[in-house]
C-alpha cells in the first residue's frame, strides 16, 4: 500500500469502506468514486492527494490517471494532522534499506510514467467501479495507451480470494454447521436466569476466598475476617437489590434506573459475565442473544432521538447480497451513514472520529456482546444480531423490518 502510486476506494450508497483509513494513514494519492457522495466526501475533499469523481465520468478518471502518470513519481508524505490522530498500529514497518512497502496484491496493468518507471493501475477495480454506470474502461484504457510503454513488463500478480476470514470471537469453529442454522433466537428470561447463576457463582468465589483466608487474615487482627464477612453480605444484598429492580423495569416497560446504573453501566459487566460462564457449559450463543435482547428494551425505554446526520449504521462485511442491498435501502431511505466494520478496532476508530450520538449496530451474538461492552458505555447503541445460515462470517441475514423500526426510533 505505501509503495503504490495510486489508492482506489469505491463508495457504495452510504457505505465508506474501512480500507479509506489505512489508505490516509498511508498518504498516497487516493482516487474515489462516488456513489452519492456521502461519508467518502466529507472525509477526503479536505486532503490534498484526495481525488474525487463519480463513476459516469471516465474520461475524467483517465484525464487523472494520465496526469499523475506523466508526473514525477511524489514521494511519500505525512498524513495531515487529524489522519495523524489514528493508531498507527495497522503501519507495517519498513525494511532498513527498502524504499518503500511491497504493493497490495491485485490484477495490475502496467503502465510507463516520466523515467520509465511502472505506474501501478488496479484494470479490475476500474472496471467494477465504472460498470454500475452501463461503461467500460474503453475511454479510460485507450488514454492509457497513449503513454509510452516500457520494454520489460511488470509480471502481474495474482490474488486469491479465501473463502471467509473469520472474526476472532470465532476461532475455535470447527467447519460444522452451527445450531439450528445459525439461529440462536431466545428468550430474554434465558438471560435472568443465567445472570442470576453468573451472581451466585461469583459471590460464592467470594465467599470460598475469604473462608479460606478468614484464619490466616485474623492472626493480622481478630475483627478483619468479620468486617469482610459484613461487607461481603452487603455486596450481595446491593448487587441482588440492583437485580430486582432491573428485572421490574424489563418488566413493566419503565426506565426504573438511570442508564448509567443500567444498559449504560453495570448491566454491561454482567453481561459480559454471564457470557463466559454460559460459554462453559456451551450455551453462550443463545444466552447472548438473549442478553442483547434485554439491553435493547432497556435502551429503548429512553426514548432518545437524534438528527440524520448524528446517527451512525455499523454494520459488518459478512452480510449477504441480498440482505445488504436491504441495508443500504433503509439506510439512504432516511439518510443515515454506514460504515462497514471490518473490525471491532476500526467500528471503535470511526465512533471517535466522526462522534455520533447514538449507534445502530448489526453483528453476531458474539461481537455484539463484546462490542457492547467496549462502547456502550460511551455512546448510545442498538444492537440487531444476525442469524448465520451459512456458518460464521459469510452471508449472514437479518431482520430488516426491525432494523428499519429501530432506525426510525431514533431519527427525528
């Protein structure tokens, strides 16, 4: 990436994807085709490699092309001060020695540039970029040939597409088909009872340690073991209170605790919790879905609303054709940006960056959970969990009348 002369990036509907980030971090220039000039516009019309057309202008795109080709080569620069901001973690490092990083894998047409030296131009992605339109490259391969062409060819390179990539919530599948085809539907009283569980076990815990170090801990002073006891007994008094009253507010459909007390706070830890321990019994599917359930009721009894622009769809790059095309629909039916989360570093990346109001977010049980906990806590966020016919991480399918409903729940 840091070794190419041109990045492209394709923008479909509401959709920035995540590869846009690394791409700035890497400051090359970067070529955008627009779809409806949505999040991709806002980001790159203040960067200064950033070049933006829409996918009916390909003389344009061959015009650009042609210019930076007979250009001297730029060396690379910094990226600008708010790019700057981002984690540079995703950075390779480079070689001592080496001038620049070995380009990403992709179909490359060689082309010359001023001194003969390859200028690296990705045909394939053109063409998809440009086929939405009803065009071919003609326009833009015949502006190409133009350029005189050097006499040893660049060999090309290949890349093979995997089958999937999975998340890291999934590492142990082991290739057979899930549960039900991937339908982990349940009941939200599932999650009451494995929290309740969750809260047993971990105060016995407590109770075994102290029974255990009660003798060795009075030798220090005859009253400590009886201040812990005390104080243990008014943890588990406080925490099954906290319970209770979660419970009536599920309930009776009223916010009963303040969010910070509630979906917002300790209701997060319990979750995450409860998730561990219903995964040793291997349950921790249904009972996460059954947790996000009871998180999303108490989050909709806030009755939050936000504009268009101050609510972000993340959704993830596993879901299928059909159900994506749904996404899009609902999401520029109410003008919503989506944002594809690769993974749960960059969602979390984008959340700071652009500072929504309120979240929508579409995963599996899994990543949900975990994301929860990592956000949840910051912003307010929906989560709708997937069903995963086809196994983790490829052509997941949702509920697109419950997206929608949710979506419209929070935009005025």
């Amino acid at each position: 990436m840091l070794g190419a002369d041109l990045l492209l990036v394709d923008e479909f509907g509401w959709i920035m994807p995540s590869k846009t980030l690394q791409y700035l971090r890497a400051a090359r220039p970067i070529l955008a085709f627009l779809d409806r000039g949505g999040m991709i516009r806002d980001v790159l019309r203040t960067e200064r490699q950033g070049y933006l057309v829409r996918r009916d202008e390909p003389a344009r795109v061959g015009g650009l092309i042609a210019t930076l080709a007979s250009a001297p080569r730029r060396h690379r620069g910094e990226p600008s001060a708010a790019v700057a901001a981002y984690s540079a973690r995703d950075r390779p490092p480079l070689r001592r020695g080496a001038r620049h990083h070995v380009p990403a894998p992709g179909v490359c047409l060689p082309a010359a540039r001023a001194g003969h030296r390859p200028y690296r131009v990705c045909l394939q992605r053109l063409a998809l970029a440009l086929a939405p339109c009803g065009r071919s490259c003609t326009e833009l391969t015949v502006q190409l040939s133009c350029l005189p062409m050097p006499e040893t060819l660049r060999a090309q390179l290949i890349h093979i597409d995997v089958d999937r990539r999975l998340g890291h919530e999934w590492d142990e599948w082991d290739g057979r088909p899930l549960p039900n085809r991937g339908d982990y539907d349940s009941s939200p009283a599932l999650f009451f009872g494995w929290s309740a569980l969750a809260l047993v076990a971990g105060l016995g815990i407590l109770a075994l340690a102290l029974f255990l170090l009660g003798p060795r801990l009075a030798t220090l002073h005859p009253a400590i073991p009886s201040a812990l006891w005390v104080g243990l007994a008014a943890i588990a008094v406080v925490l099954w209170c906290w319970w209770g009253v979660l419970l009536a507010s599920f309930l009776t459909g009223r916010a009963l605790l303040p969010e910070r007390l509630a979906e917002r706070g300790p209701f997060l830890r319990l979750m995450r919790l409860t998730s561990r321990l219903a995964g040793r019994f291997g349950r921790r599917d249904w009972v996460e879905n059954a947790s996000v359930k009871v998180y999303n009721a108490l989050a909709l009894l806030r009755g939050r609303k936000v504009g268009k622009g101050e609510l972000l769809l993340l959704i993830p790059r596993c879901l299928s054709k059909d159900t994506l095309d749904g996404v899009l629909g609902i999401a520029g039916k109410y003008g919503v940006p989506v944002f594809v989360a690769t993974r749960g570093q960059l969602a979390r990346r984008v959340i700071r960056e652009r500072r929504p109001r309120a979240v929508v977010a579409v995963a599996c049980e899994r990543d949900m959970v975990s994301g929860l906990h990592d956000v949840a806590g910051k912003v307010p966020v929906l989560g709708l969990t997937m069903t995963l016919p086809a196994g983790p991480c490829k052509d997941a399918v949702l509920n697109l009348g419950q997206l929608e409903e949710w979506v419209r729940a929070y935009v005025v």
